[in-house]
C-alpha cells in the first residue's frame, strides 16, 4: 500500500483528513486506533478489580506498592492500580510522567510550584495541592525540566 502526503493549510490544525479505497477500510481503521491506544493506559479499579482505560495525560503520580503501582487521577477521588512496578513504566517519560525517586513517578505538567528542600532534595506541589519530595538522584534533572516547562 502506498502512502501519499498532502500538506494544505485551508484545513484546520485539528483536522486530518484521510482518502482510501473502501477496501482498504479495515488496515486504516487499524492505523487509526494504533493512534488512539497510545495515548491510553489500562488500570484496574481496586474496589471492583474491573479495568479502566484513561488518557496519560490524566495522570497525577504513580506510587510503587509491592509488584503492583498505584496511579492517582488529577481529576477523581479514586486510586487505580497497575500490574507494572516503575521501572516498567518508565516509557511515560515521553508523556511527561517521570521519576522523582526510587517509590514515585508525577506528571511533569500537573505541577504547580517546587521550592529546594534538605539534603539537595526538592519538594514539588501540583495543581491539586498534593505534596512529593523529590530525591537527590533526581533533583537536578527535575528542576531542569521543570524550568523548561516555565510554570
């Protein structure tokens, strides 16, 4: 199958527009949800033990707990579980979800304001005024990044 790239600036910066044949119907709606699932995270809801697909970006901190991580919702009350430990979940870098130490992974874009702490750590604050210290180890490339992002 070939794939042919038309640039037009009438379209819209949200909009991509795709033009196939009907047969080809079933591989474009595989790309299609290839582009959908990587932005999506399966959790399990530890009440029910039911699965949850959420968007990365929802996202606030994952805590290691044993074999398991627990992630914590920017937006909700309820804790979800992953069947992963953080060095597992390490490929989140790239959404923005890094490590601050050895027990705990934040999402970079919900923080909200950090200040130096004791022994070269760092105490970070995100928007939902939740509090996490990050570790020597990680300190220097935290604030780094933090002030990339210019919060």
């Amino acid at each position: 199958m070939n794939i042919k790239t038309f640039w037009k600036k009438e379209i819209h910066i949200n909009e991509l527009h795709i033009s196939a044949n009907p047969e080809n119907k079933k591989e474009v709606e595989g790309l299609l949800k290839q582009f959908e699932d990587k932005n999506i995270i399966t959790l399990i809801n530890p009440i029910n033990d039911m699965k949850v697909k959420v968007e990365i970006n929802q996202i606030e901190s994952i805590e290691t707990f044993s074999n398991y991580s627990i992630v914590v919702l920017y937006n909700e009350k309820n804790h979800y579980m992953i069947q992963k430990r953080l060095k597992d979940l390490e490929y989140l870098n790239k959404f923005g979800i890094v490590r601050i130490s050895n027990s705990v992974m934040v999402n970079i874009n919900r923080i909200k304001q950090f200040k130096s702490s004791e022994n070269a750590r760092l105490e970070v604050e995100t928007k939902t005024n939740k509090k996490y210290v990050v570790s020597r180890h990680y300190a220097k490339k935290i604030k780094e990044e933090i002030l990339c992002l210019d919060i």
